[in-house]
C-alpha cells in the first residue's frame, strides 16, 4: 500500500492525475481483503493489486473509463460466482466492494497523502477516513478526515455526526496500521484506514531460535532489530537484513535505541534465565503492544514474581505472551519460528488461531454433488 500512496503524491506533485481504486470490503473468499489499492496512470499503468484476475481487468477498465470521460468517484460492488472464480483460477466465492475515485486536484489529496507517508516514515501515526457511499445524501462522497496521534484534526466529511463515526473508528486503526469499515443505519458507508511504520520486530536475543524467527520475519515485510550481550551474535554478517544489530552490557539498556510504538513485537529469546529476566522487565517497561517470553511455564513463574516485586502490574504482566507462540507442537528453530511468528501474525490482524478447516455443511455440499452422479449410473 505504501508504494501505491507514494505514486500517488508523486503524480499529483507533478500535476498528473490518477484515479485510486481501493477495496473497502469483501463478503466471503476474496483474492484481496480490505485496505488493497490500485493506482491506475492516466496512461493506463498502474502500482498495486486488487487481487488480479478478471477483478482487476473490470476495476482497471472503470478506472480508465473514469479518467477519459473526467468523471466522479464511483461505488462498485463484484460478485465472484464459480464460474468466474474457476475461468480465473481463483479458489474463491464471494462479493468485493470498491471505491474508485479520481486525484485530479492535488489540493484534494495532496495534504492527506503527505501525511500518510509521514507516518510510515516517522512512526507517528495517522488515521484517515472516506465517505465512499451515501443513500441518504448525508456527507459528500468522497470526503476525507484525517486523525492524527495528537488528537487534531484535517479535514471533514461534511456531517459532524459522520465526523464523529470516523473519529471514533480512526482511533481504533492508527496504532497498528489497521482499516474498519463502517455502516450507518442510512446507507453511509465510511472506510477508515490506519497508517504508521512497518511491523517493526525486535528479537532480544541473537541465538538459534531467533535466528530462524528473524529469516521468516523478513519474508513477512517487518523491520528488524537484534539486541544481545554478545558481538558475535548481534553483527550485521550474522543478520544482514536487520535494521539494526546492537550489543548491549546487559538486557537493561538496548531498546533505548530502538524505535518502539504500538506497532512493534518484542521476542525475547536469551541464553538464560536471569537474561530473560533482565529483557523481560526492559519490554515491559515499553509502549509496545506485543511482548512475547520463549521459555517453560516455571521459567515464567518465576520472572513474573520478581518483576511484580519490582512494581510492574499484573495488568502488563497478563499481556505478556508467554510462553510465546501457538501450539503447533514445534521442537526445531524453525518451527518455533513458524510458532512466533504466526502467533505475531494472528495478533496484528485479529485472527483466532484455530484451524481453518471448513465446517461440515460445505463438506457434505461438496460431496452430495458427486455422489448422487455416481449412484445414479450404477
């Protein structure tokens, strides 16, 4: 996404416009979820992805359409039947929603868009909110209201109670770079967009274990930072993709150093014990809202009770996740890798850690439409 808003600042800077298309929400199994964005060239070029397919060829096509005859913003919904799923190679079935909409004034998005790419650059977060449907004729479509981390404000979408919605929801995505659609009982849709850093992960700690958790976070697209006591577990040859490798005297000091806010993940996986100790009660002393301990049940016993000694809540203890991870029965570094990391995963996009496995209906219409067939041919 931030490859598509920065395209889009640098087209409108330029006095080029563009049109922005933007899933704003799905029902079903979509090949794209909310928040994925298009940015469609007035030559026909585009950044980003709405899921290919025939999804994005009809979506490309209106954005072009929208561009040669210079109309307005448009609400489009796309219904994914079998048979297109199935001419696409598509292993879905369900309905997706978009806003399409022009950038022609770059006075219109420019003051939104700056903002945007300040907060992936500086940490600060900001929220920003869009009218993309109305049936009562409440708001203006295509309206904007921007949120930032101090409480001010830029922008409105014409309604003071639409203002207050997006206010309310804006503040629930800024921290985690999050989106949430919202509905009114008139036909008012909003779709709310959270921007700030990347994941940031910091693996306190440079050893096995966090060696494999820091391959698969750097697939996953997290800014890293490795903090140990010991030069040769904390170098750059050892973690070349790292932000940053730091050697610390002890687990005390380190995350000074580091940029920490609501979008960072703390793993501490040291050599030991008092080690765990150590990092465990720097973490806690963070903004960070995800801190996760590798270790035994015992282990965890024992540093909660001295850190409460020392004063730290239960409160913040309970958010600890300890010991890490979701139960996949891993042994390896790697699978513990896999473990973290998709506990980390599930927490940054509110999923459940169960099993995916369909219910039994879908399998029983999956299988009376073949038995039946077979049946009857005997």
């Amino acid at each position: 996404m931030k490859e598509v808003i920065q395209e889009a600042v640098k087209l409108l800077e330029g006095s080029q416009p563009c049109v922005l298309a933007t899933v704003v929400r799905t029902k079903g199994s979509t090949p794209q979820k909310p928040g994925a964005k298009l940015l469609v060239r007035r030559d026909g070029s585009g950044v980003g992805t709405l899921g290919g397919g025939c999804v994005e060829g009809d979506i490309w096509y209106a954005a072009k359409e929208i561009m040669r005859r210079e109309g307005g913003p448009e609400f489009r919904d796309y219904l994914l039947n079998e048979d297109i799923a199935a001419r696409d190679g598509l292993v879905c079935g369900g309905t997706m929603y978009f806003f399409i909409e022009p950038l022609r004034d770059p006075q219109d998005f420019l003051p939104f868009g700056e903002e945007m790419m300040g907060a992936y650059e500086s940490g600060n977060p900001v929220s920003v909110a869009t009218l993309v449907r109305t049936d009562s004729g409440r708001g203006n479509v295509g309206a904007r209201m921007l949120l930032r981390e101090d409480g001010s404000t830029y922008g409105s979408l014409g309604d003071p109670e639409l203002d207050d919605l997006a206010l309310d929801a804006s503040r629930q995505v800024a921290d985690l770079g999050t989106n949430k659609h919202v509905m009114t009982h008139d036909g008012v849709e909003l779709f709310v967009e959270g921007f700030t850093t990347p994941p940031t992960l910091v693996l306190m700690g440079g050893g096995h274990v966090s060696k494999a958790t820091y391959a698969l976070a750097n697939v996953l697209g997290f800014r890293i930072y490795v903090v140990d006591d010991r030069p040769q577990f904390a170098n750059k040859e050892r973690f070349p993709e790292a932000a940053d490798t730091i050697v610390v005297p002890d687990y005390t000091t380190g995350l000074d150093q580091v940029p920490i806010n609501a979008n960072t993940f703390i793993v501490i996986a040291t050599r030991g014990h008092w080690f765990d100790d150590l990092a465990l009660e720097a973490a806690v002393r963070t903004p960070a809202r995800y801190v996760g301990l590798l270790g035994s049940r015992r282990k965890t016993i024992l540093i909660y009770q001295r850190l409460t000694q020392l004063g730290i809540s239960p409160e913040r203890l309970k958010d600890v996740h300890a010991p890490i991870g979701l139960d996949i029965g891993a042994l390896t570094p790697e699978e513990l890798a896999v473990s973290i990391m998709s506990e980390i995963v599930m927490f940054r996009h509110g999923g459940s850690g169960g099993a995916m496995r369909m219910d039994e209906k879908y399998f029983n219409r999956a299988i009376n439409k073949v038995i039946p067939t077979e049946a009857a041919s005997v």
